[in-house]
C-alpha cells in the first residue's frame, strides 16, 4: 500500500516538506552571524508558551508563536546591550523558559505529556496544525527570501550596513522574530529540542560545497527538504520517531560530504594561498614559466584560465593581478 493513500501521511509530508524549507532558509542567517544555537534557546522559551496554551485550552501553537516571538526579542536585545553579562540573562531565558513550560503544563487539567512538542509528533498532524504550518511558512520564505540581499548584508557587517543607511536594529529583530516563527513551524515535526539541528546542519552541508551565499542558501534548502521528506518517509516502513530520523539523516549525510568534499576545500585553500601570495607580492608574477602562460591554458591568480585568444608568452602587468572574489558583495 502507497503511503499517499493515507490522509494523515499526507499531512504529515507537506509539514516535513514546509519545515524542511524554512529552517534551513532561516538558519542559513543565523549560522552567518555565528548565532547557530539562537534556535535551541528560541526553543526553550517556546516551551512556555505551549504550557500557556495547555494551561487557558487555548492553542498551544499561537500561544508559542506569541512567547517565541517575545523570547526572540529579548534576546536580541541583549545581545545588543552587553556580552558578558548578556550571556547570563541568556542563560536564565533560556532555562526558564523550559522550566516554565514544564510547570504550567503540569498545572493543566489534562496534565500533557510534553514529549510531542519537544521531541516532534509528526503523523499526529491535525488539518488545523498544518493551515497554520503553511501560512507562517510561507510568511518566514517571504522575509528571508524577499530580503535576502538587506539581511545578508546586516549578517555580514552591522557597520558597514549602518553607513549605507539600511535599518539595522529592525532587520536584526527581524531575523529574531522569523527565527522564533521557524520554531514552532518546526515544532510539531522535529520538535523543539531538536529544531536548532535542522536549521544549521543542513547549512553546515551547504558550505562545504560552495562559499557563495546565494548558492548556500539555496543548497542548504534543498538539503533540508531531502532529509525532511526522506526521513518522513523511513519512519513509515520503519517504527522510529520522525524528529530524531530527520536530524540523524542529516548528520550522516553532513559526514558523507564532509569526507568527499575535502579534496574539493584542500585545493580551493591551496588556490586561496597561492591568490594572497600573488596580491603579496605582484612581482612573482613575472617569475612564472613561459608555460603558465600559454593560450588556453594560463592560470590566473583566482583559480580560473586565461580566455581563449591571450597572446603566448604576454605577462600581466603587476597592478592587473586580479583579487580573489568575494562570496558576494553587499548592494
């Protein structure tokens, strides 16, 4: 029997395919501002607002969304303010959070079991849980897709993007409060405590197969959406919870590239060395062999060859050595 055929895989694939693309869509921001475990604290916080939700017999999702969002800006704000002593606060967000929700969903009547939120429940998908799914989905594509040029430029140097007038404090809380709505998008698929892993494992994939940020981004999604599908997909033919094949899908797969990609990154660093002795030192340049410069065939310092119709034997003149180019340059 196909396992389209039942209403609740159904469900259940479209909510794997959807957190499958955000996390990674969101996390990719995160990773490049060496913010990579922002999800798990997010996570934490998110707790509360399940317990809330249990505690009133409200909706436990919007009530997450609501104190994930909170939690988000808090934490961006401390960041803001201190280093050292933001640390601490963090710290205390981050366990009251948990502790927090822990409580107030014992203090319910139904006393829940939280193990469906923090560890992932994805078959128990109800129409409504996936309505909401699909909008705040395509809400968190929508930012950090639509705005992908503003946000990686924040990500990439607050200062710079202060100069050129961009809205850095609301960009920042931007990123923050998509990273919250990322986390209980996830929440019902891998789970809270598992969430952070499937919005920086499968970037981790990306970058090592390509340094451009554009293609990170996009590889990184794709990635996402494999091991989220796929894993959905084991957990029908073999009993094991769906959150924890998810991410042990995508660290296997992160090993298996890292072993093949590594050739790939020990000659793009031995090409990276070679282009920052050549800007060093221009005058190496005309030390070359005559065959280096051949018609076809002439390296240039970024790794590339020289286009076809270069006069044999003609040297470049030092100031022409080209720079190695950048992943991508902030407009």
């Amino acid at each position: 029997m196909s396992l389209l055929q039942y209403e609740f895989m159904q469900r259940a694939l479209l909510a794997a395919l959807l957190v499958g693309m955000t996390a990674p869509a969101v996390g990719v921001y995160l990773v490049q501002r060496r913010q990579a475990f922002m999800g798990d604290g997010i996570g934490h916080v998110a707790l509360t607002g399940v317990g809330l939700g249990l505690l009133l017999k409200g909706s436990p999702v919007l009530f997450a969304v609501i104190t994930a969002a909170a939690g988000a800006v808090a934490i961006e704000l401390i960041r803001e303010r201190s280093k050292v002593s933001g640390d601490v606060a963090l710290s205390v967000l981050f366990y009251g959070g948990i502790a927090g929700g822990v409580m107030l969903a014992s203090q319910s009547e139904s006393g829940a079991n939280l193990d469906a939120y923090l560890f992932g429940q994805l078959t128990s998908v109800s129409e409504d849980d996936l309505r909401v799914i699909v909008i705040l989905a395509i809400a968190v594509l929508a930012v950090t897709i639509g705005l992908r040029r503003p946000l990686f430029t924040v990500c990439q140097d607050e200062e710079f993007a202060r100069v050129t007038g961009l809205p850095v404090r609301t960009l920042n809380l931007l990123i923050a409060v998509t990273a919250a709505v990322t986390v209980t998008v996830a929440m019902r698929v891998v789970g809270l405590l598992l969430v952070s892993a499937l919005m920086v494992v499968p970037v981790a994939i990306a970058q090592q197969l390509t340094r451009n940020f554009a293609l990170t981004a996009a590889a990184s999604i794709g990635i996402g959406v494999v091991v989220s599908v796929s894993g959905t997909t084991l957990t029908y033919y073999v009993e094991a919870p769906p959150g924890a094949t998810i991410v042990l899908l995508a660290i296997g797969l992160f090993v298996v590239v890292g072993v093949v990609a590594a050739p790939l990154n020990h000659r793009r660093a031995r090409r990276a060395a070679h282009a920052a002795d050549l800007a060093a030192d221009p005058g190496a340049l005309d030390n070359a062999p005559q065959d280096d410069l051949q018609v076809g065939a002439a390296p240039r310092p970024d790794g590339g060859t020289a286009a076809s119709g270069t006069m044999s034997g003609t040297r470049r003149a030092p100031g022409a050595v080209e720079k190695p180019p950048v992943e991508e340059e902030p407009r």
